[in-house]
C-alpha cells in the first residue's frame, strides 16, 4: 500500500503549527531576499534600521535576543551582553542584531498568518454542516489516513494483466490499453492502480461489469457498483447539501471513508440509461452531470463535497463505465473517456471461459455438455450472459452433490 501523501489534497484542514509557519516564512524570505519579503508585508527599511538602533542603545528585546543566540550571530563570548545596552558596537555586532531584528519581523508576519490559518481551521470545523453525520463522515475520513492500493511491483502488475487477459481474451484491447497505461505509471514511481476513464460498450452479458470486478479482485482495490437504471440522480455520485433531510455524501466518498482506500474502482452500469434529469430550480441534476467534474483530471484533485463542504483529492479513482449502445452516452461523458466496443465471446473463448470456471468443480464430460448447450444458444442468438453461465455451472455442481435418493 502507498500512503495518501502530500502530493493529494489534505481531506481535513489540519490545525496550523506556529513553529513550522515560522519556518516556512522564514525559508521563502530568504529565498526572495530579506529586504524584498519584508517589503511585501509593509515593513520598509526604515523601520528595520529604527529597531536596530533600539535594540542597540536601549534595554535589548528578548525575542531579539534569543533569535541572536539560537541562530548563532554573535560569538559565543559575546552571549552575555545580549539583553543589554551596548556602547560601542562593532560592525559584526551591528549585523548580528540587523539580522535578528529582520527575522524578529519576518516571525511577527507568521504570528499573525498564523492567528488568521488557526481562526480559518476553526470555523472549517464548525461549517461542517448542520449535522453530526457529516462532521463524523470528515473525521473518518482524515483519521484514517488513506491508501492507494494496486500490484505492489511492476512484475505484479505484469502477474495481474496476463490472468485478466486469459480471464476475457476477447476484451485484449482493453487489457493492452489499461496494461500500457499502468507501466507507465509504475515507471513513473506511482505504485498503485489508477486508471483513465474507460467506456466499455458492448452487448448485454458480455462480460463487462465481470472483467471491471475481475480487475479490481486482482489489484486489491475496492469496487463499487452504481446501476443507473435505479438511480438517475446527481447525488448518488455527488451526494447533497447537509440542509436535505435525506442529504448523505456521495457514493466515491463513502467507499474512500468506509475502506481507508483511496483509489477505488468505480463501475457505473449502462450510463447510455441515464437521460437528464432537472431540478424544480431547472438546475441539471442528472448523474452524468455529476460525472464530468470527477472524470476531468483538472478539477477530481480538488473536488468540492456538496455534503461536506469540504474540497477532495479524488482523482485516484478508477471510473469504468459500461453501456449496451453509444447511442443515448451524453457526448461530454465520451468525450472523457477512453471508449471500447466489446464483442460477445467468440465460441473458442466461451467455451476455455466454461472450462476454467469449472474446473476443480465438474466432471469434464458434464462441463462438455454444458458447453454444447451453451453454444447451441448462442448459435440460435440466445446468447447467455456470462452471469447466466456461471448460475448454470453452480446449477450443475448442486446436482452433482445431491444425495441419493433409494
């Protein structure tokens, strides 16, 4: 597993740490120039040169003083007039305290970004919304610390498409395109499945719903399944604002919160089904609507939550849609997608599928039958589903264990 790093979007704001923004103030001010940096938050030299002369001829500052101590401006020997007038300075002396003042200023910038962050993250938990659901939806969610799941090394990833392909060889275009599109990632360093938006489109039973499962099973990372025939409505991927009586967080969400993984595999079923759909306000709130934000690269890394009113890292999601026909797929969603047409199984590969779903389970003379049967279906154009198939094949192995009756 690969952790969800500082390379995703934080899923919860983390409540800012006064010395690590010190740090960082620090860090960019001496990477722009002292001078420069402190001219952008309105302090002009003047004021710099005012302070010095200050801390110089009257009682020294003790933030000044310890800036000088535990960066290490002065000699060592020099310690104990810190906090002191001194008279008669000498030139490194005067630089040290110059040094000390402008950082004493560049910390005073971090102090108030940091009361401004503090105050942000404060009222950030606050706006959760309305109920206690969403707030305990955001907590799991950041205490989990999610994970990106996938093949641990590339000779894993090489394991896992040569079973998928034996599994569905009249689907290798999809497995070469999705094999290709994964080594490169892994090459890249990024170990884990996260795969473009794919379209499968083919006829029904052919096998596109199973091969979406089959590559999520071998990769490790969790599948969930939207059918839009049931469910035509924005929320069900979106989710919806905490004010609605029945508001709950989309389902890609729910899925990261309730698995700790971060890169799900989501299969939207028969999107060709999902029309449009619109609200009494004649707002669009179709499901493919909801879709086009979380397919788009540009805007899934930070995807704002309706629910949560949060921003979301979600575009480590693996999106497999799948349709019986083009026609009705709303063309931005095509536009998204890679786009496959499925075939049913030709007979040799139907018939390799039977065998090795029956293995171990059937006599081979009763996995020829079936075989025969299943063929002289499709040879009629009643070709069964491969979720048919596999019911015929547990049909089959619940006779063969029947008791004998006498």
């Amino acid at each position: 597993m690969t952790l969800y790093l500082e390379t995703f979007t934080e899923l919860l704001p983390k409540h800012p740490n006064l010395e690590d923004v010190k740090a960082d103030f620090l860090q960019k001010a001496e990477a722009v120039g002292m001078t420069e940096f402190l001219r952008e938050n309105s302090v002009s030299q003047k004021t710099v040169e005012h302070r010095v002369k200050e801390e110089i001829s009257n009682f020294m500052t003790a933030n000044v003083a310890e800036i000088i101590e535990l960066r290490g401006l002065i000699d060592h020997d020099q310690i104990e007039l810190l906090g002191f007038t001194h008279k008669n300075p000498d030139e490194d002396f005067i630089a040290a305290v110059t040094d000390a003042v402008q950082i004493s200023f560049v910390y005073e910038a971090a102090r108030e970004h940091h009361r401004m962050e503090a105050g942000l993250h404060d009222r950030a938990l606050k706006n959760a919304g309305p109920k206690d659901e969403v707030q305990k939806l955001v907590q799991e969610l950041a205490t989990s610390h999610p994970t990106l799941a996938g093949p641990p090394t590339l000779h894993a990833v090489d394991e896992m498409f040569a079973e998928l392909h034996a599994s569905a060889p009249w689907m290798s275009g999809v497995s070469t395109w999705a094999y290709k599109a994964l080594r490169a990632r892994y090459n890249a360093g990024q170990t884990w499945l996260a795969l473009p938006p794919v379209i499968l489109i083919g006829p029904p039973g052919c096998g596109k719903s199973t091969y979406a499962r089959k590559l999520a099973a071998l990769s490790g990372a969790p599948v969930r399944t939207l059918d839009v025939g049931s469910s035509n409505a924005s929320f069900t991927v979106a989710g919806c604002d905490a004010t609605w009586s029945k508001a709950q967080a989309g389902v890609p969400l729910q899925e990261i919160a309730k698995t700790g993984i971060a890169n799900p595999i989501m299969i939207v079923d028969e999107i060709e089904k999902a029309g449009t759909m619109t609200a009494s306000g004649g707002s669009r709130v179709s499901l493919p609507d909801a879709l086009l934000g979380l397919l788009e690269p540009s805007s899934s890394t930070s995807w704002e939550c309706p629910y949560t009113r949060r921003n979301y890292n979600i575009s480590q999601i693996s999106w497999i849609l799948t349709a019986n026909d083009r026609e009705g797929i709303p063309a931005p969603v095509l536009d998204r997608c890679r786009v496959f047409d499925i075939g049913y199984p030709a007979a040799e590969d139907l018939a390799n599928l039977i065998r090795i779903l029956a293995a171990g389970c059937l006599f081979d003379e009763v996995t020829d039958r079936l075989i025969a049967r299943v063929l002289a279906a499709v040879s009629k154009g009643r070709p069964p589903s491969l979720r048919r198939i596999q019911q015929l094949i547990d049909e089959a192995v619940a006779v063969a264990h029947d008791p004998v009756l006498h």
